[in-house]
C-alpha cells in the first residue's frame, strides 16, 4: 500500500481482514480504501468483482 501515491483509491482484498488491518489502513491511507474479504473456499467470485468495480468506479476521476 506505500508504493502508490496518498490520493489514489487501494482495495485490500484477504481472506482474512482484522481490526488492525482496518486500524492500519485508516491510520496511514488517507484516501479511498476498501478492505474487502474474500473466502478462501471460493477464491474471488462474480460479486467480488462486482464490488471491485463498483470501488474503482467511485475513485475514477471524471473528465471536466
């Protein structure tokens, strides 16, 4: 999460999302995140990416 610069949206995606991560992620990302959980049983699947699109979608500047 540090290689991008501070304005751009980051999507967390584990199997496996705690209360320190959510602690991180706010302490040190001051822009968009979304901390998304996926189950490791099933791997990403058509509504992760329907949710991923959906947070990319709101970080997408629009032309003016």
């Amino acid at each position: 999460m540090r290689t991008s610069p501070p304005s751009r949206g980051r999507c967390w995606i584990d199997d496996e999302i705690t209360d320190r991560d959510c602690a991180y992620v706010t302490a040190h990302h001051p822009a968009p995140a979304l901390l998304h959980r996926v189950d490791p049983r099933h791997g990403l699947r058509d509504n992760d990416f329907m949710v991923l699109a959906a947070f990319a979608a709101r970080c997408t500047p629009t032309a003016a």
